[in-house]
C-alpha cells in the first residue's frame, strides 16, 4: 500500500511522536507498504487570498496552484493518508487552516472518493475531539471515503510520552486501517454527507454555462453520469439513501432559482 504522512503541525512535535508510532505499526503488519512524507510547513504555502478563483474558474487559477497541485497529486496517488495536525484554540492549527481554506472548493466539487484517512491530532489537554472532527468532516466533505480518529491529550508542551494505552490504541487502529485500504473496499456516504453532496448538486444548476454567473460548479455538475447519480458514480449507494439523497437534490435544485451567489465580473 502507499501510504501519504501528512504534517499540518508546525513541528515534528507531540503528533508527529503518534504518526511515527502508526507509520511503524503498519510497516509491521504491511512490509511492502510505502511511505511517502510531506510537511506542509516546508511547502510555504502563502494563505488564502480569498480571490475565489477555484470555486469560478477552477482551481488551476488559483494564485499558489504549483503547491496546491503537488499536495493534490500526492493525495490523489495515495491508497491512505496518516493526517497529522496540531489542535490549537480546540481547532486545527493555522497552517492546517490555511491548506483547508486553499480545498474548500472540493466542498462543492468534491474529488477524493477513493482516499481513506487516519486523522491524528494531540492537545495540551481540551479540544482535540473537536479538532479531529471539525478535519474528519471536512476530508468526508471533500469525498474522503473513510476517516479514522485518534485525538490524543499529551498534557505537555514538547515532551510527550506515549502511554501503553495510547500504544495499544496505536496497534489497533493501524491494523483495522491496514485492513480497510488493502480490501479497497468503498464504504456507502453517510446521511450528513448526502446532505450537502446533493445540495450542491441541486443548487449548481444555477451556475451552468450560459447563465448569467456560470461558475466551474456548474460545470462539474452538468456531467452526465454525475448530474443523474445521488453519489460519485464510484460508489454503491442503497436505494433508501438514494431518496434521501434526491430530496435534498430537489430542495437544492429549488433553492437555485430563488438565490444565486453574484460575483464582480
Ligand atoms: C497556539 C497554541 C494553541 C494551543 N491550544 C490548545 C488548546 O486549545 N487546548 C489544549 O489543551 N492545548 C492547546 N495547546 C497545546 C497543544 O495542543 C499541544 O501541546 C499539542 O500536543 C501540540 O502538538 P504538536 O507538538 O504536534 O505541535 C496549544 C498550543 C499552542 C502553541
């Protein structure tokens, strides 16, 4: 398998002590698995403009495109990540923040249907379930097929040790991880992640091209496999999740002809 170990942290801190351990455990029980690092500190990511580019053209246009496509491309050639972070103020740190913002756009086009996840993140104390879900829920927004969690309280600054507990924790969840992504399976999305999936796919009608604000998600949505279907095409879905994937395709599809978002031409 080949395995992408993220840095969202800052530092080779607390977390990155976690992600080793996980990345050791699943060589172990995989020894033909491949891991490839990147810190996102190193890539000087400059923050988001907010020029909105990426939701109107498409993210090619993107000012800080060459890093974005590298992280993009890495993810994309990944059978599964180790998402590492710190929680900073009970949330992803910053830097994590600010890749976050740069992918927001997948939150209407989502992309990465095939990528499973093994969120990691450590705290002093308080916030790190809340971190882990606040990313969980993106990365399953974006089209992550399956998130695992461990949020950890190191209760220490720099100098955290990991417990035989959290060791054990550790073992487990590389091996049930190691598991999923090797059986490729592709588990069926959630109810919390049809809802927004078919908003989108509703309301993007709004934006095809020859409207009057026709955006790159109107674009995405047009394709006729995935304008017909209640989930990426990839993906099983059971026939009571497809209603109620397509109610909230209806409610989207009304909403977009009583708002529409109007940009600066
Ligand atoms: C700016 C900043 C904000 C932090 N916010 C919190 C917090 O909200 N709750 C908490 O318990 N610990 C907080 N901490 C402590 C870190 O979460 C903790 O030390 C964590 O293990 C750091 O991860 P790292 O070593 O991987 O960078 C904060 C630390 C910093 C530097």
């Amino acid at each position: 398998m080949r395995y992408l170990v993220f840095n969202g942290s800052p530092r080779k801190g607390n977390t990155w002590k976690l992600v080793k351990l996980i990345q050791e455990e699943l060589q172990e029980i995989s020894p033909e698995s491949t891991f490839e690092e990147i810190q996102l500190v190193d890539l000087e990511l400059p923050f988001c403009t907010g020029c909105s580019l990426c939701f109107r053209k498409g993210h090619e246009y993107c000012p800080h495109h060459k890093i974005m496509k590298k992280i993009i491309d890495k993810i994309d050639e990944s059978d599964g990540m180790i998402f590492a972070m710190a929680t900073f103020n009970m949330q992803p740190n910053a830097l994590t923040k600010n890749l976050i913002d740069h992918l927001c756009f997948m939150l209407h086009r989502p992309h990465f249907f095939k990528n499973k996840a093994i969120v990691v993140t450590t705290t002093g104390g308080v916030g790190s379930k809340s971190a882990v879900n606040y990313l969980t829920g993106w990365l399953k927004g974006i089209g992550f097929n399956h998130c695992c969690k461990l949020p950890i309280a190191s209760y220490s600054w720099d100098n955290y040790t990991i417990n035989k507990k959290t060791k054990i924790k550790c073992k487990k969840l590389a091996d049930k991880f190691n598991k999923d992504v090797s059986s490729k399976k592709m588990h069926t999305p959630t109810f919390a992640v049809l809802i927004p999936y078919n908003l989108f796919r509703g309301m993007s009608l709004g934006y095809v091209k020859g409207t009057e604000y026709e955006t790159q998600d109107g674009a995405y949505w047009v394709d006729p496999l995935r304008s017909k279907s209640t989930y990426d095409p990839l993906i099983n879905v059971p026939f009571y999740k497809k209603v109620f994937g397509d109610a909230f395709y209806v409610i989207g599809k009304a909403a977009s002809k009583f708002t529409t978002i109007t940009y600066k031409k």
